[in-house]
C-alpha cells in the first residue's frame, strides 16, 4: 500500500526526531571542529526554523522537506567526525 500523505502526526515525530539530535550535537563538538561545527548546527538550525514556519502555515510538505535537510547537515557532520554521538536511532553513525 503506498502511503504518500504526511499526516501532521507524522510531522510531529519529524520534529521530534530532528530537534532531539540538534540539541544532542550542541554538546557533542569535537574539540578543534568547533568552526564546522558552528557551520552545520548554523544550517540545521535555519531549516528547523523554516519546517516551523511551514507548519504555521500547514505546509505539510515543504516542513517536511525542510526537517529532511536539517536532519542531513546533522547526519553529515556525525558521519564527517564533527560531533562524538552514539546514538543510531537518532543519527547515521558509521
């Protein structure tokens, strides 16, 4: 069955999921990456606030989208060694 709708439910675990691992990467610099780190929570942060945005106007879609790419500059910097995580519900670890 092919489930192509993003439910606000749906959205609202996004939401959860992304804004968790943002404030988990906060504390989690590597020391000496602290100016890429800066760069990537710099980004992530900006599509969180844009998929916020988009919720307030129930653009389920492009909320959507933006968490995705916030949730990928987080996953980028955990991959490219930036953050010290655990985590491999929350994050891609290697």
């Amino acid at each position: 069955m092919k489930d192509d709708t993003i439910t606000e439910e749906k959205l609202k675990k996004y939401f959860s999921v992304s804004e968790k691992a943002f404030v988990i990467i906060n504390k989690k610099i590597i020391k000496g990456k602290e100016k890429d780190a800066k760069e990537i929570i710099a980004m992530a942060g900006n599509y969180i606030s844009d998929a916020h945005h988009f919720y307030d106007k129930e653009d389920f879609v492009n909320a959507f989208a933006a968490l995705n790419y916030a949730h990928g500059w987080i996953d980028s910097g955990v991959r490219l060694g930036i953050f010290d995580v655990d985590d491999d519900k929350l994050f891609t670890i290697r």
